[in-house]
C-alpha cells in the first residue's frame, strides 16, 4: 500500500511498515519574500486553513496573538483565498500547497514553519519479509542517491530530510 500512508499504533496490528519514503506535513506557506521565519512573525498577518482539520487544530497550538486566522470549509475555497490574496499566508498539507504552487507559479510562495510532520510509509501485508526488505532497499538507494530529497523539494518545497526507517 502506497498513498500517503501514515504510521499508527493502529495500523501496526494489521500491516507491517517499510521505511518512510517521503515527507508529509502540514505547514505554512507564503510568497518569497514574506520574511516568516518563527511563529512571532505571523502577527498582523492573515491565515487561511480548513475550518477544523489538522492544519487549524496545529495552528491553534502556535498562532501568536495578532494573526487573522481565516477558517474555510474546505481545501478548496482555503486555497481560493489564499490565489485570491484575501490572506497573506495559508496553513495546509504538503500536498495541497504542492498541487496550489504548480498550478498558480505567479505565487511565488514557499514553505515557511512546519505544523507537524507525519512521514509516509509503504505499507506491507505481515509476514511479507522479503517484500519489507527489497522496499527497504529501494528506499535506501534512492536515499543514498540523493533522488528522495531532489523529489521532496521539487514537489513539497522541501528536502526529505532524516526520515524514519
């Protein structure tokens, strides 16, 4: 199983894991030029984030006082305010913002502050050792190649980085 797939205690009773393959993560994306480097420094800024999703209950845990956080029904009307400049700044997955940036260049946004992180996994059926090891394996390559983190920052902003094994 291939689908950014997460690791849970839950999920471990019915499948085994190989090693995470790429990063997935909420976080907060901006133009270039936006100097964000820590929280502080979203003050007298607007947010846009999906009303009660991951990204809005992580948000709420940092967000200093002074920051407009704009909350959207969906993925969707977030993004559409965010291409629409009604909010300088939009909390969202590594995926949303990925599809937003290919789609909308003329943004010229970028990954700014992580939210959390929660690698992907390839998910395997238990028992299935060898198939473990020769995914193991592939993953292992592609990292010592430098091809994991060259395709995490084309497509996610940012390099893999140290992924769990």
């Amino acid at each position: 199983m291939i689908s950014t797939l997460g690791k849970t205690a839950e999920r471990e009773k019915v499948i085994d894991y190989a090693a995470a393959y790429s990063p997935y993560f909420q976080a907060v994306f901006a133009a270039k030029d936006m100097k964000i480097q820590s929280w502080t420094d979203l003050a007298g800024k607007s947010v846009s984030v999906v009303r009660g999703g991951m990204e809005d209950q992580e948000l709420a845990k940092v967000v200093p006082a002074g920051v407009d956080v704009k909350r959207f029904e969906d993925n969707t009307a977030t993004v559409a305010a965010f291409v629409a400049g009604q909010t300088q700044v939009i909390a969202t997955s590594a995926s949303v913002a990925a599809q937003m940036l290919s789609k909308n260049p003329r943004l010229n946004a970028e990954y700014k502050l992580l939210l959390k992180d929660s690698p992907n996994y390839v998910g395997v059926a238990k028992g299935e050792d060898a198939l473990r090891a020769k995914v193991n394996s592939i993953i292992a390559e592609a990292r010592a190649k430098g091809e994991l983190d060259a395709l995490s920052k084309k497509w996610l902003g940012r390099p893999a980085g140290d992924l769990p094994l």
